[in-house]
C-alpha cells in the first residue's frame, strides 16, 4: 500500500490480498486537470513510523494495486495516520460518498436501470430471472450461473444492449441526469476491456447511438476479482430529448464467465411543480460492505444534512441505492435510516428486512414496468427507490435537518455506488405573476404607453424573508419616469424611482425595476412574505413604459411579453428561493405560466428593410452593400449584431458589406441577418441578388477579299440591355471610325491583316473585343521547281512527284506523258512500263485574286526493263553416290548471277559445280541482277536418287568428347525409325529423327545403360517409298 501527502510517501504490506493483487492496480481515476495532485517520493515506513511523530499534510493519497484516490487530510498525528493503515479500511470505503447534485425543489428523482448480463435461454436461467423475490423459485444467485452478454437492439455494432423508459408527469422538467455503469472483469483478460469506460446510449428506437466518455472511473477488487464503476453528466443531452424517451445503454464491459455481473443506472433529477417541495440529493462514491476483514468493513453511513422538515404535518421521504453483487440467496444485507436517533431498517414488496439487496430493479416495491428486458432476477445488479412509511415519524420527524443513511451487511459481500434521498421540506414558494395592458387602447402601436402590474405570492409551507422581486425592461421598451407605484391597498410608503429611499427604484444603469417586498420592507431590504398555499394573500405594484417606435426592432420581435423573479429566504431553514420567472397561474393540466400577457405589436407601418444598392455590378468594381435603415440609427447601432453571407463564402459583421474588385464568382444572393442584444429573435432582411457584370462585345470577323474592289459589312454582338452603344475603329480604312450596330462598305486601302476595334457601352459597363481581316494581293504566279523522288528505278516504278508551290495559295494539277493525270497537290504515280516519261503542271492560284501559270519537265522519270534470264543445268538426274551437277549461265556477263539450291545450299559464280547432300527432288532458282539493279530468276530441277546407310559397331560415351555419341549415317530416307534392346528384349531407347544420336540413356533419360552390346534396328523408306530394314549390334565401352 502507497500512502502519498505533500512530498512524502509510505510504501506498506498489509496482508496477503495486496500481495496477491500488486499485479491489477486499483484506482480511482477523476478525468480532470485536478486529479492526484501528491508528488511520490517513497522511503520506509518503519522509518516514518519511528521518525515522524506528529506532522503537518496537505494532500493524502492511497494507493493499493488498483486502488488510487486523494484527501485534503490537514494536520495529521501518528494515531491517526496508524487509523489510515488499518487493515479494518482495507475493503470498506474506496472513495468517500460525496454530493453529486443537490437541489430544493418541487419534484423528485426516478431510476432507469437495467442489467447488460443474463445467463442465457436455457430452463434453468429462465426460471431463476423470472423468479419474484421473497416468495419465488429459486431464489438463485449469479454464481451459480454462467453469465453472458445481452443484447437487444438488433445493432451489429453493439455487443450488450438494454432499455427503460422514463415517465414524468405533465409539468415535469429534467433539472439533472447521470450515467452509472459497471461491470466485472473477472481476473483474466476481457476482450474490450479497454473500452470500460465507454459507453453507447439512445433516447428512442429508431435514434442513432451516442458515444459517452466517462468523466471518473473507479477500479477496485470486491472479494478477489476486479471490477469497475463509470459515471458521466449527460444532462444537457437528456435535457433535449423527450420528457418519457426510452434509453438504451449498449456496450457495458464485463467478462461472459459464472459469477460475473454488468449493468447501468440513469439517475433523473426532475422538477415538477405539481410535487411537493423536497430536498433531492445524489451521492456518489465507492464502497465494499463485506463481513471479510472484521465487522468495521460490514458497514458504510452516509450522513446528509441541507433540509429541513415541516414543522408540522406529514414528512415524507424517498431513498435509492443502486449497488453491484447483490445476491437474491444470500440474507443478512439491510439498509436503514436514522433522522430520529435509531437506525430503522428498510423493507418493501420486494424486498425482505434482512435481504435489501436482492438483484432488483424497482420502486416503492414495485418491479419497473418499462424494462427490456424486464428480469425479476437481474443476477447482481440492484437499483432501487425505497418508499418507506413516515407516518410514525420513526423515521424523520418535524423540524428536522439532518439524517444518516447506512448499508450493513451480516453475511455477503455488496458494491455501493450511489445512494439518494428525496425528502420533503419546509420551504416558501415564491411566484410573481406579470400583466401588461395597453393604456393607449386598441391595437398595440409603436410608441404606445404600457403599464406593467406585478402581483407577488408565496404559494410554499413557510413565510419567506428579505423578499424583493426585479422586472428588467425589454429593450424595446423606456421606463416612464414617475410612474412606479403599489397597487396593494394600504401599501406604504409611497414609492420613487430612486434607490435607496424606498422599497422601490428604477436603475436605468441595469434597465431594471426593483421592489422590496412584504411586512418590514424598506429602502435596503426586503421584508416577510407570509405563506398562503392557497394564493389569496399577494402584494402588487406597477408601473408604466412606452414601447418604442424602432421599426427593425419591432419588426425583429413584435410579441411583447414579461416575467418578473422573486427572491427570499425560507423564515425558518434560510435557504434561498427563487420562482425562476414562473407565476401563480397555472395551464389546463395546472403547470404554472411565465408568460402571461402576450402583446403584439402591429408594425405595418413600418417601412420595410432592403439593401442598397439595386442594380448591376460591372466586373471588377467595388461594391458596398448596406441597410440605410440601419446606419443613422443609433438604438439599432447600440444593440444590432450583423451577420452577412454570401456566396463564395463570404462573410461580414458590420452594416455595411464590402466586396472589392468584384468578380463573377462575387455574384449571387447576399442575406443580411440582425440580431439584437436582449431579444432572442432574428431579423433577415430581404434577400439582395448582386449580378456582376462584364460587357463583352463581338463580332463574326469576314472572309478575307482580294485588295482591288473590297468592300466589307460588320454586325455587332454581345450588348445585354436597352439602349446599348457600339462604336469601331478600322485599321487603313474609309472610313477610319463608325458607330451603330451595323457598318457597311467598309474599304481597306493596304494587303494583309487589318485590325478591326469594336467598343460596347452598357449600364455603365465597357467592353472591348480587337479582331482582324485579312486583305488579299494578287500573286505573282511563274514557272516553280518540280521534283521526282525516285527520278529513276525499275519498272514498275512508284514515284512522289513534289513542287515549291504553296499548298495554301495553289492548286495544281499534274499530266504525265503515259497518258495519266492527277489534281493531287503532290501525287504518287506508278510508272507501269520501262521508258522515260515527261510531266506538265498547270497552276492556279486558290484566294481571291486571280492568277495561274503552266509548264512541264522533260525526261523527268526514267523507268528500267527486268534483266534476261537462263541456264543449264547436266546431269538432271543423279545418284546419291555421286550426287554433282554442272551449272552453266546464259545471260549477259554484265549482269550478277547467283543459284539457290532447295536443300540449303547455293552458287554464287554464273558457271560451277554442285554436290547435292540428300536425296530427292530439289529445285535450281538462278537470280540476276542489272547494272540498274532490276532482277529476274528462273528456275530448274534435279532428281538425286538411292539411299545410304551405314552404323558404327561400338562408342565410349564416358565424356571425354571422342566417340561419345552412336549416330548411323542416313541418307536418300523419307521415313525412319530407330530402336535399340538390351540383351534381355527390353526396348531401352528409340527416335524417328535420322540426325538424333543415342548417348548410351535409357528412353526417359534417368540412367545410363552398362558397358554392354545391344541390339538395333532401323526401318525406312527409300526415294521409290520401298520398305527397308537394318539390324545390328553395338557395343558400348566406357
């Protein structure tokens, strides 16, 4: 155990469960930048104990494993810090029970709650959660079950899930909502365990889920397993849902395993006026009741103070706890009560004297109805409202204003949490009821004169003190000097607007009117309200205001209403009230009114708000958009916040909005919005559409003409509204200049491109557009350069013909002396026939201007005839023993002879010999070359008849390179076979390939045959396709 004050630490053992759980701290964590404040500086606590005596301490921290919290401890002697030590605290309190919310109000607080855990389907668990406590069957606890998830909302992102359903009355309003969770971990590793202190929850059915982080988290070890608590404040969520919403709490962490337990509690704090006035408080803390370690731990008080009773008449109270590992088999567990000097212990339908924590979820003895699902047995979750009868005063008597609340168990062990108490008080009941009436009669105008009636009433059980009410005017309102005076007969003294003279005064500083109010009311303070339940007995006054004539403030708000607060002090608790605006009159189900009197103002006389300016933007210029009605007002300057949006993001926060330089993407709808200090409305102006302009004239350029004669016509385009202007400025021109839409015969006096101006002027925007014409010269058109690539070759000859002329000015046509013509600008001829051909070109200019030109080339092409062709050949026909011919060319020397033989081999002499190296038929083909590079072949054949074989008797396949391989020699053959047998018959190898040697391998080549002589044989048919057969041996000598 760590005990942590100021800069000093004490490291301690108490006992073997620390030891057995130094592994799996407990602690106490509070998310806040407060928590753990003690630095850890650690030395013996022996040494302390003899060296320390008596010492001075700011801050004392605990921590034990998993247990982790801090106190303000003061002054400490060494008695006391050997209390701390004690092994009596060990599993008692982890952290103290502190307020979490108080309040004194009329209304109460209600439970949701519900368990996360069940232990399953099965008929055995069935009967156990659906057993009724004291007289059902079994009466079983969570041990005796293994435990596992429940999850009802059909979310596959949930893994536990459970619901129940608020109900609050008509008037009831939700001043306070907490969030408990906790769970059992078990002492092995829980999947999610890290996610504990999270929380998924809904206020209805169809709602999405909200995350909720825990804002303390306690971890703590309960008879040997590790467990955790959570709480978050999620009021103002709660706040906003329906007032009867049902909630669904989803993944609460816990382990699936026998004896586990999980579930939550939503405590609600609510008011309603129809209830009585009561004390409603909330603690929250920590605290492990058990008989293990000695009776100190069996018991935890929890004192509350804060309240005061009626002096008289009925006292009732209401008290909850919501406890963990409360088992429905086991007694001796109790809860009791001590206002009137003895613990009196609690009992209801539910629940037994000495079985107060039993595994239920109820109210005043009754099982809650709204559950799912709603378990009679929870298996170690407990939340319960006790309703205990105070008629006997046994309780809480009259004029009471402290109390103790206990838990004590004789036999089990019980986790506390959080415990409740709802007590009724004896407290004043303030209300102040407003009515405004129109003194200028008929419609409420701007500038009407208003007077205000305020009639203060204490509805509550005990006179109120130092009473005094406030009303602070509406900004659309001025007070009417003078005007404040009692309405109550008898009511004195007279009142001023003055402070401290009277019991009233206007202070104009706060725009405020203040009356002290009751017997003994003066000019400093308030005096007493006596009680009337029933509201007969008030006090009144009034005065008087004139509403203004601000048209935007009235046409922001024109509903004109009021509330008046009253403050005092309880005669005999002196606990401060407040009627937090809320009358004495009361709607058709009877909860009170704050608003009373609503009045509208009429203002259709009012001018109505635009923005200035109206109109079009050109492109580029700076443009302030603003409310005239708002600039020299100085009411609206005082009190207006200006929100502009428009597009583009923009944004402003003064009257006026500046868009410099405004461009198209400026363009679009701009909304100013103004709201006023002291009014809750919106004022949104009418809507303001800003075009942004640009003038973009243009015109369709002609086509271009010829120098000599022009004459050109312009249109132009582009202008978007009446009364638009066009003015053009022509470049070497009659004439230079012109305005109007359309200009006419327009004359060019110079060649080439002349620039044309046009101007566009409309509702005050200009624009621009420059474009050109172009004027055309005669050419000067003359015999140009015509080539031929190739200019010669061998017929046929394909040839790109080409000239130096402009494609853009001229169009050519092409003639050629065989009789063939083409208008291509650059042809592609074929020149069929050997011989030498002229061409001719005619030319003509293409633009505007006239012109043209003819001329030829002679000889331009030249096309080559093909070479003559022819040779001998002797023998035709040879045998495959001497298989050689004569070659003999029959063509011109000059030209290049060459033969190609169809078995692979060649000639390259006109005149020569040739050995053929197979037999069969093959073809001759003799090709010649022309000095011009033309070519012709002819081609003649040979037969080589016969065939040859011959094999080898033996091979040494051992690797050295030398007859390594057993290959017979085959020629003249058109098919061919070869096997090879051992000396058993075995066929060892074979190929249909003449030119495959035999390497001394089995067929599939994974061995080599031994030193050995085998058999073969060779079948194949010869040139005449005769069958023929070899056999032999062959003998193999590594």
């Amino acid at each position: 155990m760590l005990l942590r004050f100021g800069h000093l630490a004490v490291k301690s053992k108490i006992g073997p469960k620390i030891q057995r759980t130094a592994q799996r701290r407990w602690t106490t964590r509070k998310y806040s930048p407060s928590l753990l404040p003690c630095s850890k500086t650690t030395i013996d606590s022996l040494q302390v104990m003899q060296q320390i005596g008596s010492l001075q301490f700011t801050d004392l921290c605990i921590d034990m494993g998993r247990m982790h919290t801090c106190w303000n401890v003061g002054r400490f002697a060494l008695g006391s810090l050997l209390l701390v030590l004690s092994p009596g605290l060990l599993g008692q309190v982890v952290d103290d029970f502190d307020i979490r919310f108080q309040a004194q109000q009329n209304g109460g607080i209600q439970f949701l709650a519900n368990t996360t855990m069940y232990c399953g389907t099965g008929s055995s668990c069935t009967q156990a959660q659906n057993a009724m406590p004291i007289t059902g069957f079994p009466q079983d606890n969570n041990n005796g079950h293994s435990m596992q998830y429940y999850d009802g909302d059909n979310d596959p992102a949930t893994w536990s899930s459970s619901s129940d359903s608020l109900s609050l009355g008509v008037c009831a309003e939700v001043s306070w909502a907490g969030l408990y969770w906790a769970g059992r971990l078990g002492n092995g590793s829980v999947p999610n365990e890290n996610l504990r202190d999270q929380v998924k929850i809904k206020a209805g059915e169809n709602e999405p889920y909200l995350d909720v982080l825990a804002e303390q988290e306690w971890e703590f070890d309960a008879s040997g397993v590790d467990n955790y608590c959570c709480f978050a404040n999620i009021t103002p969520w709660v706040v906003g849902n329906p007032v009867n919403a049902r909630y669904t709490v989803a993944n609460v962490v816990a382990t699936e395993q026998s004896g586990s337990w999980g579930g939550w509690v939503l405590v609600i704090v609510y008011e309603d006026a129809l209830a009585n006035m009561r004390n409603l408080t909330v603690f929250d803390g920590l605290a492990m009741i058990t008989m293990s370690g000695g009776g100190s731990n069996a018991t935890v008080d929890v004192p509350i103070s804060g309240f005061l009773t009626p002096p008289f008449g009925p006292v009732d109270l209401e008290l909850g706890v919501v406890a963990y590992d409360g088992d429905r088999g086991e007694s001796g567990d109790q809860l009791g009560f001590n206002g009137a000097g003895t613990f009196e212990y609690l009992s209801d339908a539910t629940h037994a004297q000495n079985n107060a924590f039993n595994s239920t979820q109820s109210t005043n003895g009754v099982m809650n109805p709204w559950r799912q699902p709603a378990f009679n047995n929870t298996l170690g979750h407990d939340a319960n409202v006790f309703v205990p009868d105070n008629s006997a005063f046994d309780l809480l008597p009259n004029n009471a204003s402290d109390a103790e609340i206990r838990v004590t168990t004789g036999g089990e062990s019980i986790t506390v949490q959080v415990v409740t108490s709802v007590i009724d008080v004896y407290e004043p009941d303030l209300r102040a009821t407003v009515y405004i009436n129109d003194l200028n009669g008929g419609v409420v105008e701007p500038g009407d004169i208003l007077e205000y009636t305020v009639v203060a009433k204490n509805l509550g059980s005990d006179a109120a003190v130092g009473v005094y009410a406030e009303t602070t005017l509406d900004i659309r309102t001025n007070f009417v000097e003078g005007s404040l005076e009692w309405v109550t007969p008898n009511a004195i003294p007279d009142m001023t607007d003055a402070l401290g003279d009277d019991p009233g005064e206007f202070e104009e500083d706060l725009q405020t009117v203040r009356v002290r109010l009751g017997q003994g009311a003066n000019g400093l303070q308030g005096g007493m309200l006596d009680n009337d339940p029933m509201g007969q007995d008030s006090v009144a006054y009034r005065y008087r205001v004139q509403l203004t004539d601000d048209c935007l403030l009235l046409q922001c708000d024109g509903s004109l209403t009021a509330e008046a607060d009253i403050f005092g002090a309880g005669d005999i608790s002196g606990n401060s009230q407040t009627n937090e605006g809320a009358s004495a009159l009361v709607d058709a189900n009877g909860c009170p009114v704050e608003e009373v009197t609503v009045l509208e103002v009429a203002t259709g006389v009012c001018p109505p708000v635009t923005i200035e300016p109206v109109g079009t933007t050109c492109l580029g210029d700076d443009v302030d958009l603003e409310v005239p009605e708002l600039i020299n007002n100085p009411l609206a300057i005082s009190l207006a916040n200006y929100t502009w949006t428009g597009p583009n993001g923009f944004t402003a926060n003064g009257p006026t909005a500046s868009i410099p330089a405004a461009d198209f993407g400026d363009a679009g709808v701009y909304t100013m919005e103004v709201t006023f200090d002291g009014l809750t409305c919106l004022l949104s102006t009418a809507d303001f559409t800003l075009d942004v302009h640009e003038a973009v004239p243009t015109f369709d350029a002609p086509e271009s003409q010829c120098l000599e004669d022009n004459a050109f016509d312009f249109v132009a385009l582009g202008g978007m509204f009446p009364n638009a202007t066009y003015s053009w400025i022509f470049e070497n021109a009659t004439p230079g200049s012109s305005v109007g839409t359309a200009v006419g015969g327009v004359e060019f006096l110079a060649g080439g491109w002349q620039e044309v101006l046009l101007t566009l002027n409309e509702i005050g925007c200009t624009g621009t557009h420059l474009d050109s014409v172009f004027i055309e010269t005669p050419p000067d058109l003359s015999a140009f350069n015509i080539e031929a690539n190739p200019p010669s070759g061998c017929a046929p000859l394909t040839v790109l013909l080409s000239s130096d002329a402009n494609s853009e000015e001229v169009a050519q046509s092409w003639t050629f002396s065989d009789g063939e013509t083409s208008e291509a600008f650059a042809p592609v001829h074929v020149f069929e026939e050997p011989g030498v051909y002229d061409v001719s070109v005619f030319a003509m200019s293409t633009g505007n201007c006239p012109a043209f030109v003819s001329f030829g080339a002679t000889a331009l092409v030249e096309a080559y005839p093909d070479p003559p062709v022819g040779f001998e050949v002797a023998p035709l026909v040879v045998e495959l023993t001497n298989p050689v011919v004569d070659l003999e060319s029959l063509v011109d020397p000059v030209n290049d002879v060459s033969y190609f033989m169809s078995d692979g081999g060649g000639l390259n002499a006109p005149n020569g010999t040739y050995a053929f190296s197979d037999g069969g038929t093959f073809q001759i083909v003799q090709t010649v070359v022309s000095p011009e590079g033309c070519a012709a072949t002819s081609v003649r054949e040979v037969v080589v008849n016969g065939t040859l074989f011959y094999a080898p008797t033996a091979f040494t396949p051992d690797g050295d390179g030398l007859n390594d391989v057993w290959l017979p020699v085959a020629r003249g053959m058109t098919r061919y076979a070869m096997m090879i047998w051992n000396r058993w018959g075995q066929r060892i190898w074979s190929t249909n390939d003449p030119e495959e040697p035999w390497l001394g391998q089995k067929q599939n080549g994974s061995h080599f045959v031994p030193n050995d002589v085998y058999h073969w044989e060779v079948s194949y048919l010869d040139q005449l396709s005769y069958p023929r057969v070899h056999r032999g041996t062959v003998i193999v000598a590594r």
